[in-house]
C-alpha cells in the first residue's frame, strides 16, 4: 500500500519534471543585477567571448561595480563607440596619407565599413539605453556593427599593414561581440 502511494507521488511530478527538463530556462540574468566579479566572470563565459579580453576590458572602468547589469551594456556601447571613433579617425589617416594604390583603395573601403559599423553602435547603444531597454534591436545592431568590421578585415587581409591597425580592428570586433552577446542576455 504505502509503496503505491509513493509511486502516485511520483507519478504525479513525473509530468512537471518532464517539462522543465525540456522548457529552456530563460535567462538567469536581470537589467537589475548589480555587476561583482563573479558576474563579469559568468558573462565573459559565454560562448564566442574570448574570456581574458572581457574580463580586462569590462573591468577597466573602475565605475563598473556600482552599476547594474543594464548600465553596464549602456556603458559597454559607450565605450565602444569611442574605439570605433578612434578606429575611423586612424583609417581616414591612413588612407589620406598612403600612396600605394594597393593599400589605398583597401582603406577607403574600411574607412566607408566603419562608418557603416559606428552608425550600427550608436543605433545600438540607444536601444540599449534606460529609457528604450530594446535588446533585441541593440544585438541585430550590433552584429551589423560586427560584420562591418569583418569585412573591413577581409579588405585588408594579406596587406602589410602598421600592427596597430589589425590589433585595434580585432579590439573592436571583440567589443562589437560582447555588446551583442550581452544584450541578447537580456532579451
């Protein structure tokens, strides 16, 4: 008797065991959560985030940990907004200043990619602000945003280039990436 009791309990949570194994969870993750080490850690671990970047770069501004999860997406456009400005200033110097046919043509077309890119970020950073809370229009954003500096890559791919130019390019890729990704854990 007791053991066909027990079965009936068992039985009768079967179902619900059955759809929260197979229902995926929604995001654990909340505009209100306040940003600590661990989070920033639990964040850079997402899938495609190249981890050390994340973390050095997330945490390079010291007002990081007073803010909240939603701020810091905010901040995270901001901020790369200002690398994708500098990004632009640094390929419309070069392709002013080059002779060389070859390189010449290569960044004119980055310089017109990455206007396309700080355009996307900029759209993306304010559907990412507090009024808007639009995630899912602040990651599409920012994948534009990221392919246009893909094919900025590939414009250039195999030229001799000054080695800043490929590091601030992958920089900026990186941040475009973690912006995107962070949004869509707020979606």
């Amino acid at each position: 008797m007791a053991c066909s009791c027990v079965i009936r309990h068992i039985f009768s949570i079967l179902p619900l065991l059955v759809i929260l194994s197979i229902t995926p969870l929604s995001s654990s993750y909340s505009i209100n959560d306040k940003i600590t080490k661990e989070l920033i850690n639990q964040l850079c671990s997402q899938p495609t985030i190249y981890n050390h970047f994340c973390v050095a770069w997330v945490t390079s501004v010291a007002k990081t940990f007073n803010l909240d999860l939603q701020g810091l997406v905010y901040l995270l456009y901001q901020k790369t907004e200002l690398l994708g400005s500098k990004n632009l200033e640094m390929i419309k110097d070069l392709e002013r200043t080059e002779t060389e046919p070859k390189l010449k043509i290569p960044y004119g077309s980055c310089v017109k990619e990455y206007e396309l890119s700080n355009r996307a970020i900029e759209e993306a950073k304010e559907f990412a602000s507090a009024n808007s809370k639009a995630y899912l229009s602040a990651s599409k954003a920012a994948s534009r945003a990221f392919d246009s500096i893909s094919m900025c890559e590939a414009y250039l791919e195999g030229l001799k280039l000054p080695d800043h130019v490929s590091t601030r390019n992958l920089w900026f890729e990186g941040m475009c990436n973690i912006d995107k990704i962070f949004s869509d854990l707020l979606i």
